[in-house]
C-alpha cells in the first residue's frame, strides 16, 4: 500500500496541477464521449491505450468484457445482470455517449476458464455463473475445431468480442441510436505483449490492426 499511497500524493503535487482546469471544470458533470467496454484484468487500462483524459471515457469494466443480452420482460430484471447493462443503459440514455468501445485482449483467463470443469472453478461459483454467458461463444469456436490450444484461445479472444457487439445490439435504444447515425461501435482486441490494437470490421467480419490514418465507423 506504501506505494499507492506514495502515488495519490504524487498525482495530487504533480499530475493534478498540470491538468486542474481540466480538473475544475469536470467538478459539476460529466460529459464522456466514449462508452469503453473492457475486461477488469489489471493490464487492460482504457484510458492508457486509448490516450484519453478524464472525463473523456465512461468505462464499464468486467470479467471477459462481457455484454449480457438484454432482456425486455420487466418481471426479469432483478434477475438479471444489473451492474453491466444498467452503465450501457445510462451511458446512451442519460450521457448520450457518442461511441462504443468493446475491448478484449489477449491472454484472457475468462477465454480460458470456460473450458475448465466446474471442478476446477467450485472456489468461485459467481465467477463461474457470469462465465456462462460465454457459452454462445463456445460452442462457436469448437464448431471450428481448433487444432490446438493456443489457436482455440485466440479464437475464442476474439469471437468473443463479434458475440458481445451481437448482444450490444440486442438493445432497442442502442440499435435505434445506432441505425440513426447517433453512435458509432467499435470491437477492439488488445494484444499486451506488443501494444497492438486490433479493430473489427463489422461488415467485413474481421480484425485490422489500427495504424496512423484514423478509424472510420465500421
């Protein structure tokens, strides 16, 4: 914790000046242009891939940059997944975000845990509950037949991020918004090792890596 602590004073003398207007002026609301979708693993930092401010992000994070469907019928909604899809619903509704980021990356334990026992994951039957939203994404790759286990995880890396802009557009207000021209949506695969940034091409149905020329909506 030493560091931490070490780090808030540091932010407060050093980092904070060099931005308190920008500091000030978010005191009374905030006006994000982006919703980032990503993955809680502690390697995966939005706004340090993306180069952002505060303020700039409004950022959901959870394991395996999850989008559970929606679900319509009202008599559903304490059971269902409240935390992820009441941000996105804010972000559209109240915010009116202009973006939407889903962002996985490689090496990613939730990728890799759907095709452990539940043995294996019994330590963690929450964990293991959210994992089942991954089925779909599953049966997609084995329907592949990856001939190997590093090919099966990359696979499943980035199918996953195609079913979770599925699921993103099983949202009436996002795809009201989204067939209207207001929002622009984005699947991203962030490889660690490299710094690498891949883009999925929605209609094209593949990932590119982004280079210097800018991104158009896919």
């Amino acid at each position: 914790m030493k560091e931490l602590f070490e780090g808030a004073i540091k932010f407060r003398e050093e980092d904070y000046l060099n931005h308190q207007e920008l500091y000030e002026n978010l005191k009374k609301k905030q006006d994000p242009h982006t919703l980032f979708i990503s993955c809680v693993d502690s390697r995966v930092v939005p706004s340090l891939i993306t180069n952002t401010l505060p303020g700039e992000l409004f950022v959901v994070t959870n394991i395996g940059n999850i989008v559970p469907p929606y679900r319509e019928n009202p008599n559903h909604i304490r059971s269902g997944y409240l935390a992820t899809t009441s941000a996105i619903e804010y972000a559209l509704n109240i915010l009116n975000v202009k973006n939407i980021i889903i962002c996985g990356h490689s090496n990613c334990g939730a990728c890799s845990a759907i095709y452990e026992t539940k043995e294996t994951l019994s330590a963690t039957p929450y964990v293991c509950k959210w994992l089942d939203l991954l089925n779909p994404v599953k049966e997609r790759v084995e329907a592949l037949k990856p001939n190997s286990r590093a090919k099966r995880i990359w696979l499943t890396e980035q199918i996953n991020i195609e079913q979770q802009l599925e699921n993103l557009m099983t949202y009436p207000f996002v795809e009201e918004k989204f067939d209207a021209g207001e929002l622009r949506i984005f699947g991203w695969y962030y490889i660690i090792e490299t710094g690498e940034i891949l883009n999925y091409n929605m209609i094209k149905r593949e990932f590119k890596i982004i280079k210097n020329t800018q991104t158009k909506s896919s």
